[in-house]
C-alpha cells in the first residue's frame, strides 16, 4: 500500500541581526533556531545571504569573510541542524582553491550537507546614492541550478539576485521546484525608496506567480551602521499566485507559516499557464540568447 505524500511544510524565516564578530554571531544563530524550534515547530529555518557577516560594498569585507565548506560556519549550522532535527539554510561566502564564491547551503535532520548554491548571476550595481555594489569583480559565478528535497517536496534554492533572471527561475519550475528558497540581501534603495518601485516585492511575487511555486524572500534585518549598504528587510512568503502570506518589518524577526503544496495541483488544473506554454516558439528564438 503506498504511503500518502507528505505535501504540509512548515516554514520558518529568520530576518537575522549579524552580530560583529563570528562567534557572537553564531552563539545568535543558535539563539534565533532555538527561539523559532520552541515556538513554531518549523521543518525548515532560512536566513539570509551572507548572513554572518556585513554584507556590504566593500570587496575587502567579503574576501575577510570567506570560509571553506568544512568551515567553523558550516560546522555550526550543521550542529544546529542536527540539535533541532531541521533542515537549514544560510549563506556564506566560501572560499575553494584559490576562488571565492556567494553560497547558500542547506543542511538536513542528520546534519548533512545535502545542497550548495554558488550565486549564479552576481550583481554589478550603481546605486543612485553613489554606492557601488560589485560581486563580478569580487565573487566567481556558479553555474547551477540547485534543487533538494524537504520530505516529499521538490525545493529550489536561489541567492538575491539570481531571482531577478525569470528564465533562471523558468528552469526550476521545469524541474518541478514548488518551494523556492531566496537567501537574499537587498540594499533599501532597491526596496521602497528606488525611483517609484519596490523590487523587492515586484521581483519575488512575478517568480511565485510566473512559475507557480512558494517563494520565500529572506533578508537580514535592517542594520543602519552599515551606511552604505543597509539592508532591506521585509523578509516574505509569497505563495503561487503572487498573494504575500506573511512578511516581516525591518528589526530582526521570525516570520513563520505552514504550507501545502497539494494546492498546485489545483493552479495547474484552473489555471494552466505552464502547460499551455507555447515552446515551439520560445525554441524558434533561443539563438536569441547568444547575442
């Protein structure tokens, strides 16, 4: 007799406050697992990209930060992970063979290392209050896609900006990914003081609702000693079709929600964009793409 497929996922988002040093950094982290284990009960616990160190524009910062895989970072995480018997993501940035690279991992119940992103699309930004924000120069690109599974349910892992590329993201629907996970480190100027939008929210509901998946945008929380880089906030959950089920303010904070994804089932059926996809014609024009 087969076993029902488990399709309930609870999500539990830490909007974190990196603290100065690495140690008083992770001693937080086990603070904030704790506090949402003894809470929510979560499956999952996300925060953000670059989350034990400043994310900021200065190159020499995230070359400082750099840790291998097997570094104290992960060694934590995978303790933390195992302690709680959760899945958990963070992003560092990694350092291998010469190379440094923006990283998420996801760690399992057992403390095992069970997926690694390398951002695939870094970032090269003039921000219209001078700040530059260089990863091309700084970080080496990876060049794949990620995906793992939370029980019985097909999850995507993504950095920040890679989110802003819908054909990137287009690969992960193709994939069958119902839960998107985006450790993310947005600077305010591409939230709601960027000319007249919110990227922020723009970009994250257009991959929920054009792929038909969760997406969950984790940012750090909002720290104003980093002048030139001050992080976002607002840390969402957005489900599949474009609808934010909960969202965070801008101080550190626990954003939790359970959900189902037996619901796509129905999306697909009602509402069936992906299947009606024209790709005889998306074909006739991918030599597009060498230009």
């Amino acid at each position: 007799m087969a076993t029902a497929r488990k399709t309930k996922l609870g999500i539990a988002l830490i909007q974190f406050d990196t603290k100065p040093g690495l140690k008083e950094t992770l001693q937080h982290l086990s603070e904030m697992v704790e506090q949402a284990v003894s809470k929510y009960c979560p499956r999952v616990i996300s925060v953000q990209e670059g989350f034990n160190y400043f994310y900021q524009s200065d190159k020499g910062v995230f070359e400082n930060a750099g840790e291998p895989i097997n570094g104290p970072t992960a060694q934590h995480m995978s303790g933390l992970a195992k302690r709680f018997n959760i899945y958990l993501i963070g992003g560092i940035a990694e350092t291998d063979n010469g190379k440094l690279y923006n990283t998420a991992l996801v760690f399992n119940p057992n403390g095992e290392l069970i997926a690694r992103h390398r951002k695939v699309n870094l970032c090269d930004i003039d921000f219209a209050n001078g700040t530059k924000l260089d990863e091309v120069n700084v970080f080496t690109p990876g060049d794949e896609v990620t995906i793992f599974k939370i029980d019985d349910i097909q999850c995507g892992l993504v950095i920040c900006w890679d989110a802003c590329y819908d054909e990137f993201i287009k690969i992960y629907r193709k994939l069958g990914v119902e839960v998107l996970f985006v450790p993310a480190a947005y600077d305010i100027l591409g939230g709601d003081k960027y000319s007249l939008h919110n990227y922020w929210e723009i970009v994250h509901k257009a991959r929920a609702f054009d792929n038909q998946m969760f997406v969950a945008a984790i940012s750090g929380a909002r720290n104003e000693k980093v002048k030139d880089y001050v992080l976002y906030g607002h840390t969402m959950l957005i489900d599949p079709q474009g609808k934010i089920l909960k969202q965070a303010g801008v101080n550190e904070e626990i954003v939790f929600q359970e959900i189902d994804v037996a619901v796509l089932v129905k999306l697909y059926k009602e509402f069936p964009t992906f299947r009606l996809r024209r790709k005889d014609i998306y074909e006739k024009y991918s030599g597009i793409y060498t230009c």
